[in-house]
C-alpha cells in the first residue's frame, strides 16, 4: 500500500469513527430519563431518607424527609423538621452507613412531592394513608 492509501484509508477511520460516536451519543442523549434534584437514601439501620444529597465532603440531606409507618403499617413521608426530636430539615449521614442511594426522575410522585410540599401536606390532610406511594424497609 501506498503512503496516499494509508492516508486515505486513516482519514475515513477516523470519520467513521467520528460519525458514531456523534450518532451514538444523540441516541443516548434522546434516551436518558430526566433526573430531579432529590434522591432517596437507604441506611444499614432500614432508615430511608429523601431529599438533596450532597456528597461533598460529608453525606448531607438537605429538604430532608423520613420514612415512617403509621400505626396502621402503612409507610408515609414526614418533613424531618416535623418529626417530635426537634430536628431542623438538614441530616449529616455517616458514609458507612449509607446501603444505597438513588436518584428520584423528575416524573416520580415523590419528587414532585418534595418540589411542592404544600400539595402532598394538603393531600396527606385529607388521605393520610395514601399521601405517599407504598415503599417497603
């Protein structure tokens, strides 16, 4: 093969290459599922917090909500700054205790939730039970 081949041959490599990295990362990018600023935090205790996390420098929860079941069993989320200990709406979090996080998409009901908390406090008002979708510890 020529020196003019060779050329021809690694121009066209390369613009291939170029094309389907372009192509692909315009498929990924009409495929990704839009991702909301809270996550959800589940501890080795079976606490499971939701929120903003900050993972820099320390684990932090801020717009932080908890967790609970009722006395009928069935789960609900309470701000963290409702709950009887007094606690303000922001949670440290020790790194060895955190099992797995998530974040929530922008669709999920629980996001939307925590985005306009007066809507879920009306709706947990007037259906306290059903005011947050079932989750399990």
């Amino acid at each position: 093969m020529s020196k003019k081949n060779i050329i021809i041959l690694a121009v066209v490599v390369v613009l291939v290459g170029a094309l389907g990295i372009w192509l692909g990362l315009n498929f990924k990018s009409s495929q990704e599922v839009q991702l909301s600023p809270y996550s959800m935090v589940y501890l080795a205790t079976g606490d499971v917090y939701f929120g903003k996390l900050d993972m820099f420098p320390w684990p932090t929860i801020t717009n932080a909500w908890a967790l609970q079941k009722n006395a009928s069993g069935q789960p609900s989320i309470v701000p963290l700054k409702n709950l009887p200990y007094g606690l303000n709406d922001e949670i440290k979090i020790n790194p060895k205790e955190i099992v797995w996080w998530s974040r929530l998409t922008a669709d999920s009901q629980f996001a939307q939730a925590l985005a306009n908390p007066s809507a879920l406090n009306s709706a947990s008002q007037s259906a306290p039970t059903s005011s947050a979708p079932a989750a399990s510890k």
